[in-house]
C-alpha cells in the first residue's frame, strides 16, 4: 500500500483524485480472476482445509481490493482507515462465543433430544 | 496545531503517519476535517452496516454449526440445468461477476466525476444501476425457484430446517441494499445529467453513492464466500 507523506500543513484537504482508468480495469480483471478462482474450488470439489484456506484467501483479496483501490481507502489519512478497520476486530469476540455456544447446542440436541430438535 | 510541541525526539520515534494520527485525534471534536462531511458520515454508516451484516453472518455460522441435521450442499441447491448438465452455483457465479463488473463501472464513474465529465459520469453510473438490477432480477429468480422447491425459513425438503431462515434473512437483507443502492445510484445519475453538481462545483455526491455501491459488492464478497462456498 503506498501511502503518501503527508505534507506538515495540516489544512490541505486531499480532494481530488486523478488515478488512470487503466488501474480500475486492472483492479476488475484481479477481481474477475478471484472470483473465478474462488468458483473454481467449489466447481473442482476441493474438500477440507484446503477448501476452506483458499476460500478465506480468496475472499480476503478481493475484499482487500474492493476497500484499498475501489473506496479509495489506499489514499485516505490513517485516523480514517483505523476508524473504519479496527471497530470490526471485535466481530472476532462474537464469532469465538457463538462457537462455544453452537457447540453447545449442537451437543445438546444429539444427546438429549435424540439427534432432532 | 501545536507543531513546536513535538520535540526532536517524538519525530525520530514516530512515524509521520502516527503523527498525524495523534494530531487528528488530539484536535479535540474534529478529527475528520480533512474529509468531506458526508464521505466520514458515509463510512460512519458503512461501518454500522458491517456490524448488521456480521450479525446475520455470524448467525449463520452458529445455526450451521448447531444444526443436527446435514446442511443442504449449496452447489447442488443453486445448481441450473443449462444444456442437459447440470452446472453447480452457475446463477451466484454469474451474480457475482454482474456485481464486480458494476463495482467497475462504479470506481471510473466516480473518477470521471473527479474530471468534471458530466455525460461519462452518469453514463456509468447509469451502467452500474442497470447491472444492479441484472443482479436483482436473478435474484429474483433464485428465491422463486427455491421457494417452488419448497425451501421455507422454517423448512426445506433438502436437510438443516435452519437453512432457509439464513438463505432468506442473509441474501435478503443484501438484496435490499442493492435496491436502496440502485435507487439513490439512480437519483444521483439523474442529478449528475441535469449539471446540478457542475453548479455546486463539488462532485463528492457520486464518490459517497460509489463507497454505498462498493460496499454492497464488498458485502457480496462475504456471503459468497461463507454462505455459497463454505
């Protein structure tokens, strides 16, 4: 990610941005690539870790280039960025609670409900 | 700005990013003032949004997780039938690439605003709307097939009864906001065409509907990833 040196003059606003065309349709042919990729480990029946790796990877690198090139995050200050990135850190607490209790409920309904429920 | 404040040492530890971070967030209220208003309320809300959608996400995962029953195999459920084969997920592959293209379209709208090209501009955003519709309208058709099929948020013929209470809550809730988004991409394309921004002379309209429209495909990313291929 390149990041500009801000200039010591605090009052310019980064405003206008002249990117070429040409870095979009590179940006479109990567997430064209991705996703065909992505399709491509359900479509050749990956299984297993291997499945669910590439499948974070993928969706991970598209993810990247949607926010950093397309929503111009790339060329944003950093008290923006971190605004907008760290607040959904904290999702990772709710998702290891919900395992627990998913586990839970999971062990619940097949040895007290008979595998129904 | 207290810049005689920062001593020789603080500018040899820090960086200039994390000067400039602290200097924003030191500024009292205004640390987004070097944003355009509506682009940080803009992110303000995308952010909340991100927090609904990993509600919904999260959900998913732990009914998936609990469920007794085997969880319907996706590939199958949203396989077409095109030539006599059957082709596994074709329509989401299809949906996925009508998103990313419009996604495209959206990022060089935004980027011919910045030029001050007026036709361009709505052209292509005008061209992301009508891809977002195409998204819809298959849609559209996937939730009327599985309903035929007979999947229910309470029940489905093919396994986890939890499966279409994701289905139905996760794309729904998704397909909503490409609709919220075609609209407000149609009325800012609209104004676009008429010169309103030209008059104003700020183009940030068509950047704060773009981040919007990212965002829905940014959304996308996730569901299919962890609802369509997981």
């Amino acid at each position: 990610m390149q990041h500009e040196i801000p200039s010591t003059d605090t009052s310019v606003v980064h405003e206008a941005q002249h990117h070429p065309i040409s870095l979009y349709l590179k940006v479109w042919g990567y997430l064209f690539l991705l996703s065909t990729l992505s399709y491509l480990v359900d479509y050749m029946h990956v299984q297993g870790i291997v499945r669910w790796t590439l499948i974070i990877l993928f969706m991970l690198l598209k993810a990247g280039l949607i926010l950093s090139i397309f929503m111009h995050l790339a060329w944003e200050r950093l008290s923006l960025i971190y605004a907008i990135l760290v607040p959904p850190l904290v999702l990772l607490v709710l998702v290891r609670i919900m395992t627990i209790e998913a586990d839970y409920a999971y062990w619940t309904r097949a040895i007290f409900m008979g595998g129904g429920g | 700005m207290s810049n005689a404040m920062t001593d020789r040492r603080d500018r040899e530890v820090l960086t200039p990013s994390l000067r400039e971070i602290a200097a924003d967030w030191s500024a009292d209220q205004e640390v987004f003032r070097h944003t355009h208003w509506g682009k940080a309320m803009m992110w303000i809300f995308l952010l909340s949004d991100t927090f609904i959608f990993s509600c919904f996400l999260t959900g998913y995962m732990t009914m998936r997780a609990s469920a007794v029953l085997p969880w319907p195999n996706t590939a199958e459920v949203f396989a077409l039938t095109i030539g006599g084969q059957d082709i596994p997920l074709v329509l989401i592959a299809i949906m996925t690439f009508a998103l990313i293209s419009s996604s495209g379209t959206m990022a060089m709208a935004v980027n011919f605003g910045y030029r001050r090209d007026r036709r361009k501009t709505a052209a292509l955003m005008l061209l992301t709307a009508l891809f977002g519709l195409t998204f819809l309208s298959m849609q559209a058709f996937e939730w009327t097939k599985l309903i035929h099929e007979g999947v229910r948020p309470w029940s489905n013929p093919m396994g986890a009864p939890q499966f279409g209470a994701s289905f139905f809550m996760i794309t729904g809730f998704h397909g909503l906001h490409v609709t919220c988004g075609v609209i407000l991409l149609l009325i800012i394309a609209s104004k676009v065409a008429r010169g309103h921004y030209d008059r104003t002379g700020d183009y940030s309209s068509v950047e704060i509907a773009g981040l919007y429209w990212h965002f829905v495909d940014l959304v996308w990313v996730f569901i299919f990833a962890f609802f369509y291929l997981w």
